[in-house]
C-alpha cells in the first residue's frame, strides 16, 4: 500500500519535471495597423498562450498568436523568470511559428518535447494548461475526427484534428499544446466553450513546418492552383467522358499553378496525384490517416520543388502529366489574402489617399465585408481569376478623401479603382509614385474604372498644400511603397 | 382584414380649412376594400396567396378615383363605398402607375356617382402651412380626418417601386394604417394623396403625400389611353465644385454646369450626350454646379425638368463640348435598364421548368425571396447589373432558382442560386432562349453557369420520365410561363393591357 503511493508520486514528480521542462508561457504584444488609417496603428492588446520547447531549445506557437506583434516574450513557468524572443519562422496559412530566445540560455535546462506519432479518431491525448503557480493542468481530450477543413488564414484546407476536451477557464490559453505520452502530437487552435470542442494542428503538419524551416529556407506548403467538382454524378460523368469510378473535375486552372504549369486544363479528369487514387469526392486513401481529401495529398505530403506526377482523363483518354509543386497559384496575385505584420501602402496625395489592395484592407469592413466594402473591390478580390489575372497589375484604389480645400467636390469619393495617371496605365502603387513625381506642373488626371471616371487635381498646387494636409490630419509620412 | 399602411397621413392644425372643404371632402372621399393576391416567387406556378385590404380613394373631374397603386396592386376584387351610401359598388383598375405609387379606379354603376362631385387639385402648399388628411384609417369605419403642417419638401423614395425616388411632401400628422390614397387638402383643394410613412418605432409624426405635380403628370399620361412610365435621361453626373476640374474642362468659376460621368447604353441621351460633356441649361434653366436648377423660384434637382415630361418628348441642354456651347435636344423615354430593380406586382412570375430545375428571370421579387441564399456572384449580378451596363450582353439573366428534389436530380440541388451562361452551347440572354436551348439538345442537355461551377448534366429520356411525375409531386399544372413578352408590358401597363 504504502510502497505504491510512493511509487505514484515519484512518477508524478517525474512527470511535473518533464513538464516544467517543457512548456514556456508566451506573452506577446499585438499592435495590428489600422487598414483604413494607414499611416497608423491600432490601440494595442495583449495575447498570451503556452509554447512547446523543442529539443534545439526553441520554442513552438501558433502563428495566430504572434501575428501582428510588437513584441513577444517568453516567461518560465515556476518563476517570473523572462526573456524576449524572435519570431525565426511563421507560416500564417499552416498557422505554426518558431520563436527563438533573445538569450540562448535561457531556455538551458529545458529537455524539450518530441513529436509523437499521427493519432487516430478514438485516440486520447491531454491538452496542457499552465496554472498560475506553475502547476501543469492536463485535460484529457478525445480526438473525435481527422481530416482536412479550414484553418483561420487559409482558405483551401489543411489537415486537422476535432478534438473535444473541457478546458478551464485559465490564463496564457490563446493556444495550448496537445499531448500524448509526454510527446507534442499537436497544437490547439480553436476552441469553442460551449461545445466543447476544439481543433488542433496535428503532430505530422507540425513535422512537415519543422522540416522546412531546419533547412534554413523557409518555404511553405505548395498549392495545386485549380478549382474542382465532385463526379459522383453519372450524367456528369459521361459528359465529360470519366473513367467508370474515381476521378474529380477540374473546373478552373491557374496557369501560374502547380497543375496549370505541368499541363492540366479546364475539363479534365484528376484520376490520381503522386500515385495515389483519387475517388469521386477527391479522396485518397492515406497510410497514416485512411481516406483523406486531395488537400492533404497536394499540400502537405509533397515540398515545394518537389515533383507533382498526374493522371488525368482528358476526353475520354488518360494521360499522365507531371510538374513541380510550389506556391505560385498562392503568392503571386494581384491581391494578396494575407497581410500580417506590414505596414499597408499607402500614398496621400492632395488629401486624396490611394491604397494597395488587400484582403486584409476588406477584411477590415468586419464579418460581413462582402455586403460592405465597395462592391467593386469586394469583386476583384473574390474573383480575381476572372477579373485581374495577371498578378503583377496590383489593384490601387482611392479610399478615401481627406477634405482639404484643394479636393472640394471630390470628398464623398472612396472605393474606386484607379485605371491610369494623365493616360499612363497604373499597376502598383510603388508607380503610381513615380508617375505622380514625374509630373511636376499642370493637370492631374486620375481615371477610375466607375463613376465618377476622372478627377483632375492641379500637380504645383498639390505640391505647395502637401505639408499643410500632412499637419492638419498629423500623418507622419505621406507615402508607405 | 389590413389596412394599407404604405401610406401614411397626418394632418393638422388647420386655420384655413374651411367648412366647405370638409363638405366637399366628405362628399368625394371614397373606401376602397381590396382583395389582392400576391405572386409567390419561390413557387412561381402556383397563384400567390389571398388577402384583403382597406385604403382610401377620392373623386376627381371626369368620375374617376384616385388612389394609391399599393392599395389595389394584385387586386381581384375591389369594392368602394362613400360615406353617404351604404352600398358598396364594384371598381375596376383602369391605370396604374406603380413608380410613382399612383392607380385611377373607374365604377361602372352610374348611381355609385350620386351626390359626388369632385375635387379639384391645388398646388405645392407652403412649408408649415395646414393641410387636411381625410381616409379611412384603423381605429373605425367612418370617415377620419387629422391635420398637420408640411414639414418637408423634397426628393424621397416611393418605396412601392423600390427602385423610384420623386418629389414628395412631408408632413407632421398622426400617421395609420389605411390613410392610403385619401386626398390631402387645403382651401378647398386637393395638395396631396396620402402614401407613405414610418413604422412608430422608427419615426413619429413624419407621413409622406404624393405631391399634384406627380397626380397631374400621372392623370396627363394616361390621357392617351395608357401609362407610360416614368422617363429618365438615364446620364450620371458630377458637380463642378473644384476649381482644378473646373479649368480642365475649360470652364469659367461662374458656379454653372455639371459634367456627365456615364452614359447608359440604351438609355435616352445614348447618342445624344458623351462622357465629358458639362450640362449648362436645362430647357432653359442654367444648371448651378451642384446640379440644381431653380424652379417657380425654389432650387431643385436638374431631374425635375425631366420628371415633368413624357415619352417621346424632349429636353434641350446646353452642353459645353470640346470648348465650345452646343445645343442638343434629347429625346425621352424610360430607363429600361433599371427595371430589374422594380418590384413586380400584376404579372404572373415566368418560369421554365426542366426535370425539377426552376428557371427564372432574375427580378427584385425572386432576390427577395433568394435574398439569405444567394451567393456573391448573384448578389454582384444584381446590384451591379445596371451600373456595369451588363443588359448588353444579358438584357435578362436567368437563375436556376430551385432544384425540385426527385431521385433524377439528386446530384443537382447544390446548384440552385447559379446563374446560366448557356444551355447546349446556346447563350442564354433572356428566359425565352431557355425553351429552345433546351430543345435542341441530343439525347443530353448540358446547363453551365457562370464562374467555376460544375455544368448540370440532364439525360432528355431521364426528364421526359420525370417531368410528369414531378408536376404530379409539387402541384404544378404548367412546365413554364414565358408568355410575357415586353419588359415594359410586364411593369407598369401590364394590367391595362391585359382588360383590353
């Protein structure tokens, strides 16, 4: 009896030893910019969450966490012991962050946490929580599902685990890490108090980041570039002259994309990606998951770099094509989605302010963004494909008019989407600038694609009232390029 | 039993009414009882569900009523009856003018008309001058009347359309429930119909009248046998405040003029005005450059000249172009391209039905009812249709609005909502090119939409067997309804053209 009791503590001692040499509190500082007030910062609010040490003695955090920091510090569980840190690599898509101690020693002692392996629906796991003394609090959790849904920034997907845990109301919660027989099997995300569930990155999407960002050169997680449909339907199917089972429609192809660039078209059939069967619904079956959407196949088993081998139908003939994964469908577009941690452009001319656009600047409009933000701009966003194709034309848009008495008559205006400068075609905001310095006397001509068309400012009078705008709305730089 | 609450009337404080005009008033007030039915554009086959009504009416020269459009739109039955005879006579819609929320009712028993004469209209009353509201509104069955001063005279949307904005007048009396199409006078004279006001949480004390100008333009137009609409010159403009603006088009800083920013394809000034253009006069009114033109002595929007006029008519402008004055005479008609944005009352929803697949034009009455579905492609669709000028290419779009659930659609629900590029290689621009794409399929039709949708793929022997039992399952006796032709048929003249 007694023997036993000792025996159980010790382990429990051991335990609390593993943790405390485990877990950092992460307190980070969070000042996003003010989208519609460029030149400016947002009143700032803290974020705080527990990161996982990792045995090189850096520390593991979601990238929601640290997005639009200040500053981050971490901070010894047991004491109050602290030390800044650097953010060394952040995917905001994956939503994983690697931070880096100002002082390497700081971290000394901490044996760090491994990864465990791949869990399956069924499986249990802890979810760590930090007392205020320092205490470890584990929370038994129970994986319910795994597959591929949406994470906060990224809109196509990316594996994830639904986890249902009774998490306590505690501080330092923004993320938490997900635990298995002392080993990091994955990362908190989201949670919802009401219903007890949350989803967590799992341990082999944290794998695939460590990897990437231990090479030294960061460089994310690929993208097809295509849009696709489902082909259980046998009407559809005999259309477009599908093989009798598997197989999904391609039903748009970024040319600039993984599959645009190894030759896949509008209209073909994906019957198999790196070897791997697709069925109707775009599933393939995984060793370690089962069956599992194309998303993960596509996205986060293949590098960028790495080669991209398709079988496709195309018109009741199948051919196989291949490529090289990488990011181009994603990075390189007229309108980024993402725009964390940077200053928007913007450039303020004769009160007239012009802005870059982003998906950041929509999201600004709040929740219902699509219903509020100038419906042009909502349009080239939400169909840039379609509308701005070719990546290097930026959208720059007047979004509003500072009154001053030089714009008198063109203050209501914003929104609108600048086509040219006194007939010279605008394609980033950066030459704007140029085009705008090089005219040093007469008109402005501004046309916008939508009404009104043209506004016309006179260039020396621009010039002389610059500095008297810039100190009436105390804007300390009149350009961010 | 409801009663029109469109409209709303107060009335007021008079001095000046005299005890004639509450005679007159009384002797030529009429209640109109309406039985309406109102169209179903979720279910566009079937005839709308029943309801009644009460508003108010009154007599004008020549034995016709007026009132307003929203009481009797949808009507199948309208009775009227006056304060001094209890019988109620039957009425029929003789015009109706749903833009500017105006109907004339005609009464074919003689004896309807005994002891009425009429009520002559006035003018635009004074600003904090009493005005006399008489109806019928909730809260008895006799005559009511109340009293207000006018509050406010401008510009305001005609909510009955949805889409119109004319001049109206505010004022301050207690508004309800079937005040609707009462006469509002003052000195003997008819200055207004009761139409519209606020709910009490919103506002209190703010009803809206249709001004005579409005019941006058109405009451001219139908004098040759129908109502043409409103017209419209169908340009934007932009004032010409800003001095560098001013300069670059060459102007003075005299404080005249505004510039013409589009012109809508199709629209009256197609041909006729440019881009650039700077508008100095208006059928002889110099334009200010904020886009007013004064008025028997009071400002008012440019638009108002226009407003005046009818089909067919002219307005001569004085335009400023390439530094120099022109005079161009624009002749008028109505802004076709804006109707998608009215709310359709008489015509019966068209539709082409397909294997469960419901096809309809899209309208403001099926985004009312598509309206927590739609998807940002067809919400863009629809409020940027006119600006975008996209009826050049698709004068109508059509919306695959439902899916009728059967085993042979099984895999097509999800494409509800879309909107239909071609059938079988057709383009579609209007409903009517539904039917014949359709028909001109093989042994597979293939539907695709706009945007990266998947096509909707339907086998003819598969919707030949299916049809019927689908019509069976949802109570559709007709596969389509595509008979109304005209646009402008199927707005406003609709019901006229119809008891012709």
């Amino acid at each position: 009896m007694i023997l036993g009791l000792f025996l159980a503590s010790a382990a429990w001692a051991a335990e609390q030893d593993e943790a405390q040499g485990s877990v950092v509190r992460v307190r980070a500082a969070i000042q996003p910019y003010d989208q519609f007030r460029p030149w400016q910062k947002k009143a700032p609010y803290g974020l705080n969450g527990i990161g996982v040490v990792l045995p090189g003695g850096k520390v593991l955090v979601t990238a929601a966490l640290v997005a639009n920091r200040t500053e981050v510090g971490l901070e010894k569980p047991g004491s109050a012991e602290k030390c800044a840190a650097e953010v060394e690599a952040i995917d905001y898509e994956a939503n994983l962050a690697v931070l880096r101690p100002e002082k390497a020693e700081f971290l000394k002692g901490f044996k760090g946490l491994a990864l465990g392996p791949a869990l399956k629906a069924g499986d249990t796991a802890e979810v760590w929580q930090l007392e205020r003394n320092g205490e470890l609090l584990r929370n038994q959790a129970e994986i319910l599902t795994v597959g591929v849904g949406r994470y906060p920034n990224d809109e196509a997907g990316f594996l994830q685990y639904g986890v249902r845990v009774s998490l306590p109301k505690r501080d330092d919660s923004y993320t938490l890490p997900l635990i298995r027989q002392n080993q990091l099997v994955g990362m908190v995300m989201m949670y919802d108090r009401d219903s007890q569930e949350g989803t967590a990155i799992p341990g082999p999407m944290i794998d695939r980041f460590l990897q990437d960002v231990a090479d030294g050169k960061y460089e994310g997680f690929p993208t097809l570039g295509v849009s696709w449909t489902t082909l259980r339907d046998p009407n559809l199917r005999e259309e477009v002259k599908a093989p009798k089972s598997g197989g999904i429609l391609v039903t748009r192809v970024n040319p600039r994309g993984t599959a645009g660039r190894a030759g896949l078209k509008e209209g073909d059939v994906i019957l198999s990606v790196d070897g791997m069967k697709l069925d109707e619904d775009g599933n393939y079956r995984d060793p370690l998951y089962g069956l599992t959407a194309i998303g993960n196949l596509v996205r986060v088993r293949p590098k960028v770099g790495s080669q991209a081998k398709f079988l496709v139908s195309r018109d009741g003939k199948e051919m196989e094509l291949a490529g090289t994964y990488d990011r181009r469908a994603r990075d390189e577009a007229a309108i980024p989605t993402l725009a964390f941690d940077t200053q928007p452009r913007y450039l303020v001319l004769g009160g007239l302010v012009f802005q870059q656009l982003t998906g950041a600047y929509l999201q600004e409009w709040g929740e219902k963004w699509t219903e509020r933000a100038p419906q042009r701009l909502v349009e080239l966003f939400s169909f840039q494909q379609e509308k701005r194709p070719d990546p290097e034309k930026k959208v720059v848009f007047l979004s509003q008019v500072l009154p001053a008495a030089i714009n008198l008559g063109y203050q209501h205006y914003s929104g609108l989407v600048l086509k040219n400068v006194n007939g010279t075609e605008i394609r980033s905001l950066a030459q704007l600038a140029e085009v705008l310095d090089s005219v040093k006397e007469g008109n402005l001509i501004f046309e916008f694609t939508d009404d009104p068309g043209k506004l016309v400012l006179d260039a020396s009078e621009v010039k002389a009232r610059q500095e008297e705008i810039r100190k009436a709305y105390g804007i300390s730089e009149l350009r961010k390029l | 039993m409801k009663c029109w609450f469109l409209a709303i009337l107060g009335a007021v404080i008079s001095g000046c009414a005299k005890d004639g005009q509450l005679h007159e008033a009384k002797k030529n007030t009429v209640m109109v009882e309406v039985t309406s039915q109102v169209w179903d554009y979720r279910l566009p086959w079937n005839p709308g569900t029943v309801s009644s009504g009460r508003g108010a009416g009154f007599i004008v020269a020549g034995k016709r009523i007026i009132t307003n459009a929203h009481v009797i739109s949808g009507a199948r039955n309208i009775t009227v009856q006056r304060e001094a005879d209890p019988r109620r006579y039957a009425a029929k819609v003789k015009y109706v003018a749903h833009d500017c929320d105006l109907a004339m009712l005609e009464v074919e028993d003689p004896a309807f008309f005994k002891g009425t004469t009429h009520l002559d209209l006035g003018g635009i009353p004074e600003l904090e001058s009493v005005v006399s509201v008489y109806g019928f509104p909730i809260g008895g069955d006799r005559l009511s009347v109340t009293r207000g001063v006018v509050s406010r005279i401008d510009y305001n949307a005609y909510t009955h359309s949805g889409r119109e904005s004319h001049l109206a007048i505010q004022i301050d009396a207690a508004i309800n429930p079937g005040n609707s199409g009462g006469p509002v006078m003052q000195s003997d004279k008819v200055v207004g119909v009761a139409f519209q006001g606020f709910r009490g949480d919103v506002a209190q004390n703010v009803g809206y009248m249709i001004p005579t100008p409005v019941i006058r333009r109405f009451l001219k137009d139908v004098e040759d046998g129908r109502y043409d609409y409103y017209v419209d010159i169908a340009v934007r403009w932009m004032p010409l405040e800003n001095p560098a603006m001013r300069k670059y088009l060459g102007l003075a800083n005299d404080g005249r003029g505004v510039v013409v920013t589009d012109v809508f394809s199709e629209g009256s000034s197609d041909g006729y005005l440019n881009k650039g253009d700077v508008l100095l006069s208006i059928d002889g009114h110099p334009i200010e450059s904020d886009g007013s033109v004064r008025l028997e002595g009071k400002p008012v929007q440019l638009e108002e000249i226009v407003e005046r006029k009818f089909s067919r008519e002219e307005v001569r402008l004085e335009v400023w172009r390439g530094g120099q004055t022109e005079t161009v005479n624009v002749p008028l008609k109505p802004a076709d391209m804006f109707s998608m944005y009215e709310i359709l009352y008489e015509p019966p929803p068209r539709y082409v039905l397909y294997g469960g697949l419901v096809f309809q034009p899209l309208t403001a009455n099926l985004m009312a009812v598509l309206a927590g579905s739609a998807d940002l492609r067809l919400k863009q669709k629809y409020t940027m249709f006119a600006t975008d000028q996209m009826y050049r290419e698709t004068p109508e779009p059509v919306i695959l609005s439902a899916v009728l659930p059967d085993p042979s659609n099984v895999y097509l629900r999800g494409l509800a909502g879309q909107i239909v590029r071609e059938i079988n290689g057709r383009k579609i621009r209007t409903l009517a090119d539904v039917e014949p794409a359709l028909a001109a399929n093989g042994e597979r039709s293939v539907i695709r939409f706009e945007g990266d949708s998947r096509p909707a793929v339907l086998k003819r022997e598969e919707v030949d067997r299916s049809t019927p039992r689908i019509m069976a399952q949802y109570g559709i006796s007709e596969a389509s309804r595509t008979e109304v032709g005209s646009r402008r048929l199927a707005k406003g003249s609709y019901s006229q053209e119809e008891k012709k």
